[in-house]
C-alpha cells in the first residue's frame, strides 16, 4: 500500500525524523495565511510531479492561492490531484539519497544511501550508490552506520543527523511493516539541518491488521478491486475486454497469456484462490460484470478446488441474472465431469483444454467486430 | 530419495485443530505420510483422527520424534508458529499459511538459517515425492506419479496443471517443490536446483516462474554454470501490466524489474526450453534429454 508524501511524511515525523513544516489543502480558499516562502507539492502516487508541473513556489499567499490553484487542475499520470501539500520551502545546500527497499534474493532489508540525491536512484551511477543488507533480526548497528557516513563522506554535526535519521528510518521500516521507505532527496540545508525533503512509503498491505491506524489509507486501490479484496478475491482491472476467472494466481496468468498468444486481450485478472465457496464464485461472476467484458473465460483446475461446486455457483448465479455475453469455460480435475454436466445444463460446453479456451474466447470477440 | 526430506520423515502438524489443518492432515496420510503430532496451544490432549495434539513443538517433537511440520498456523500468528518449530530442532518447515507479512517471514528464514532448518513457503502448496509417498502440504494427491523429473514452482495451480500433465505424458516426478508465490520465500530457486543437481533420482527438471522479484535470472545463471541435466521452464504473467500485485504479494512488476521476457530471455540464454503455454513443459522434456 502506497502512502502520499504528506502521511509518509507524517510517519516519518512520528519516528523522529525531521520533515518540513507544511499543511494540506484541497482548495485554494484554504490558504488563508502563508507563514513562510512554500513549496506547492501535487499530493499524487505518480512519478515526475516535478516535470508534470505538479511542484510550484510562491513567495506570497496570493501566489500561493494562484499556485494551488493550477496543481489542483492538473492530471499527473492519469491521477487527478485532490490534495496539495504547502509546505515551508527548504534553502538546500546538499540532497541527498537515503532509501530502505526488501531484496527478496537475499531475503533481507537493503540500506541505499547516495550524495546524489534528488533524482530517480535508478539514474544514479551504480559505484555512486551505498548498499547494504541489515540482517532481519538485528537492528542498524552503529557499525554499519560508521560505514554508512563513510562512504557518504559526511563528518561533524551534519555525519550525525544523517546517521540518527538513518537508524530512525531503519526502526520504522520494520515497526512500521514498510516495503519501501525512500527519502529522496533528504536536504541538507544552508543552515546544516537535516530534514527529509520528500517521503516515499508503501507499507505491507498483509500487515495493515497491526496498523489499524493506516487501515483506511488503501488509496491505491479501485472501488472494484477494494470490494474484491473484502472477499478474498485477488482482481486486477486491465484494458482489454474479455473477462478471466481461474483459480490461482498463476493459473490466472497463464490464461491471460494465453488470451494474448491468440491475439485476445484480457479486461480482467480474476483469481478466485481454492475455494469451496459459492457465496465467492457468485461474487466473482458479479464483479466481472461490472467490468463490461465482451466474452467471459473461465480456467479451473481443480486441485483442493471442486469443479462441480464452481460450476454450481456459475449456475445459481447466472439463473439469478444471465450473462447477456458468452462464456467459455475449461474445466479439469477434482469432480471435473460433474463440473461439466453442471454448466452443459446451463448451456456452457467446456473446451478440452485451456489453450483451447482461450482460442475460441478471442474467436468469440473479434467474430463481435 | 527425495530432496530435503529426512529419512523417516515423521510429521508434525501445526493447526491440526483447525478445518484445514484436519483436512489436509488426512490427505497426507492418505499419499503415505506419517502425521505424528499436532501443535495447537492450549489443546493438549485432543486427538484428531487418531493423531495426539500438543501444546508446544517441543513437547510433540519430545513424545514422538517428529522431525519435519507442516504449518496452517493464521498469518497473524504464523511467525511465532514458524519461530517455535524451528527453535525445536525440526529438519523441514512447510509453511502453507498465506498473508504472512513480509518482515515476519524474513525473521522466519534468518533464524532458520541460524539453526540450519529448511522453511518450503510461505503462501506454498508444500512439497511431494511421488516414490517416497511423502507429501507436506496440500497438492493434490492423485496427479503425481513416481519418476524422474523434479519441479520446482512459485504457483500452486500450474503446479498442479504441470504436474498432471507430466504424468500424463509418462514422466513421473521425483520431488515436487512449491515455493512459494510471496516476495520473500524460504527457498529460492537456484538452492532447490542445487539439490536437484546433486539427487541422482532426478534426471530432467521444471521450473513453473512467474513475474516478479529476480529469482528465474538467478536460477539462470546458476543453470548456466552448475546444472547438467535437461531444464525447461514456463514463466506466468507474459501479459501481465506493470506495478500491478497479480494475485501473489510477489508477482508484481516494480520499477520495470521482475518481466517475463528477462527472465525467459536469462533462461533461454542458460540452455533452458520456454514452453508457450504451461502444459508444453511436458513436452519439452519428454524430448529433451540432455541439456541444449
């Protein structure tokens, strides 16, 4: 789960961590007063704010009316900006890159620093950038905070808020149940503070249940794929228009690969997990619908999951409410002739294999110009 | 013999109170699997289909010399389970649970790296030696057959596809390891082709991938410099959109890292056969006997 700069920045202020002074507003007849030179920052997921025209200064309210005003029409990667943050403008002497990301090959967090700070760190020169694996069951150790600032070359006053922020940063990383925690740039000031410029989060949507604060924050998600998740079931929206159900999520994938080696394109990832559920097949079948698809695949194997009871689901739901499209369907496995039966009563004849399927759902589409 | 299994492999399972710890548990035993013990703190005492419940691993593994778990433990309290299993000694954790907050599971795999315990999953189906009649986890039972392919796969249901249709195609299989679709696992791919490499009972060996995280690339590199026998690989999510979770908390493309294409390509380039689509797996190794 993606956070906005402002609540990543809020959590980092709650972890000791210096960040700007700065407020929210949606509209500019919120700014009433501007206690001090501002940057006018699109609160928005997307990348490039700075270029999109989403990051502005204004030395006077008025301009800084004027300034909310234009990042609020703005649309930065297709995301409309609802919210901006004003912040007090920082006079930069240095910015730095500081970041905590989860390398899963050495299933452990990975510290990045670099004295070249304020841009992507994927821009960055690779003997430029500072890593280092934490070991998951220890804290930053003070050691590897001395190999940290030497690296940075960084010494004194400065050396020390830099380290403090570091090991800051690395304790709300696992208190906070963070997969990536990027401050970038973190500004060294004219004035030697150090205070983090910008805030990039995402916290572990599976840990949210020990964050009940952050329960709320799920602003990445679409209304459908958050009423899809409340069922347990994993749903993406995509851009093509024929609709997959299958179980598992590797399954899924494979049946929207397969759309596409016949030409097809999917409109939705809709992995229904094991299940003997019908309460969430019927769910599946009604959120598909939503998603106006043009044909429906469905691609069940049945390993713990039972054809017949997916296709029971299909059965009630569909008589509840026909799908005024065409469904194809692949069934194989656990109960898979019951399963077959159940739908050729509805009028659904199975294809032989998923390859199958696939092939007649996109013949199905394109036959509909 | 299959790998990472002890000899007299003897289960315990964690959550065997619950409906699907019970399940599964009888499933296991149908395959062949002794199911010794179970694990439920504050049910010592019950027994489940004949099999004693204990409170803590310690007291189960002291009273029947249980030497693998399999876990069904919630995600909430799944790291405390895992911790408890592995402190206790046991060889093998297969950890079925799913949700397991990643920092949890990188505890689970660092303290089973301090204590030399091997963790199949989170968010697996476990692991199955057709010959051995030994299974931890819940694949189902009747799509494997004895033989000389090893599988090892970040999916459940291709897992399952794969396997059906290698038995299918008259290629049993010797082990069959998921492990796992979550970012971090207890296994990686390159440790369990390692052990593949090493088991003269396999012979030929598939890879069921998926988008995500580098683990196919490393996998390729190690095949290019240590694995002999034959590999052939399907990777899911070719279509699949960036910065988009598909399904498993692992399967995402971040930051244009993790596609299909570098991993079919790294493959590809170590002498691996892509198959299209995940049944051709069959296929490509029935044909294949040496590596290309």
């Amino acid at each position: 789960m993606k956070l906005l700069e402002h609540r990543g920045k809020g959590l980092l202020l709650r972890h000791g961590i210096p960040v700007p002074r700065g407020f929210v507003v949606r509209s500019p007849e919120e700014l009433t007063d501007l206690p001090w030179p501002a940057a006018i920052k699109a609160q928005v997921f997307a990348g490039g704010r700075g270029k999109a025209g989403g990051i502005r200064f204004a030395e006077s309210l008025e301009d800084a009316k004027k300034a909310v005003d234009a990042v609020l029409k703005l649309e930065i990667g297709g995301h409309a900006v609802r919210e901006v943050l004003v912040e007090e403008r920082l006079p930069i002497q240095q910015e730095l890159y500081l970041g905590l990301v989860i390398d899963r090959s050495a299933r452990a967090p990975l510290l990045m620093a670099s004295l070249e700070g304020g841009i992507e760190i994927e821009a960055v020169a690779e003997e430029a950038i500072f890593r280092m694996h934490l070991p998951p069951l220890l804290a930053l150790q003070p050691y590897q905070v001395r190999r940290l600032l030497g690296f940075l070359k960084l010494t004194g006053a400065t050396g020390r808020s830099v380290g403090e922020i570091a090991q800051k940063l690395a304790k709300l990383f696992v208190a906070e149940d963070a997969e990536l925690a990027e401050i970038n740039p973190l500004v060294i000031t004219k004035d030697r503070m150090v205070v983090a410029g910008d805030a990039k989060l995402t916290l572990d949507s599976d840990a949210l249940y020990r964050h009940p604060d952050c329960a709320d924050l799920s602003e990445d998600l679409t209304a459908l794929e958050d009423r899809a998740r409340r069922k347990d079931i994993a749903f993406v929206q995509l851009e093509g228009d024929i609709g997959v159900i299958a179980n598992g999520a590797g399954l899924t994938m494979a049946t929207l690969d397969l759309i596409g080696r016949h030409g097809g394109s999917a409109g939705t990832f809709l992995d229904l997990g094991g299940t003997d559920d019908l309460e969430k097949v019927k769910e599946a079948f009604r959120i598909i619908r939503v998603t106006k698809p043009r044909v429906v695949l469905l691609n069940i194997f049945g390993g713990i999951t039972k054809c017949d009871t997916v296709a029971a689901g299909i059965r009630d739901v569909l008589e509840e409410h026909p799908l005024e499209v065409p469904l194809v369907a692949r069934m194989q496995g656990l109960h898979e002739e019951r399963g077959r039966e159940i739908l050729h009563t509805i009028g659904v004849e199975t294809a032989a294999s998923a390859d199958e399927a696939a092939k007649r759902a996109v013949g199905l589409r394109n036959s509909q110009g | 013999m299959a790998v990472y299994l002890p000899e007299q492999t003897r289960v315990l399972v964690q959550g065997l109170t619950g409906h699907q710890g019970a399940f599964h548990a009888r499933q296991m035993r149908e395959f062949g699997t002794p199911i010794v013990a179970g694990v439920t703190p504050g049910k010592a005492g019950v027994v489940v289909d004949g099999v004693p419940v204990f409170d803590t691993v310690a007291e189960a593994v002291e009273e029947t010399g249980a030497n693998a778990a399999v876990s069904f433990v919630p995600a909430p309290f799944a790291k405390d389970a895992a911790l408890e299993a592995i402190d206790a000694g046991l060889r093998v954790l297969v950890i079925i649970t799913e949700h397991i907050p990643v920092h949890d599971t990188m505890a689970i795999a660092a303290f089973a790296r301090l204590k030399g315990s091997i963790v199949v999953g989170p968010n697996c189906p476990g692991i199955a030696a057709p010959k051995e009649r030994l299974k931890l986890g819940i694949l189902p039972n009747r799509i494997f057959a004895p033989g000389e392919v090893g599988v090892v796969s970040r999916s459940g249901t291709l897992t399952y596809e794969i396997v059906h249709a290698l038995s299918a195609a008259g290629l049993g299989q010797s082990t069959v390891i998921g492990v796992g679709g979550d970012a971090i696992s207890g296994l990686s791919f390159s440790e369990v082709l390692s052990a593949f490499q090493a088991d003269e009972g396999t012979k030929r060996i598939a890879i069921v991938g998926e988008i995500g995280g580098t683990a196919e690339e490393d996998a390729a590199e190690f095949i290019r410099t240590q694995v002999t026998k034959p590999v052939a690989a399907y990777i899911a999510g070719q279509t699949a959109p960036p910065e988009k979770r598909m399904g498993h908390a692992g399967a995402i493309i971040t930051r244009g890292r993790g596609t299909a294409m570098s991993k079919m390509e790294a493959l590809k380039a170590a002498g691996v056969r892509i198959a299209a689509y995940p049944t051709e797996v069959a296929a490509l190794l029935a044909h294949g006997a040496r590596k290309s």
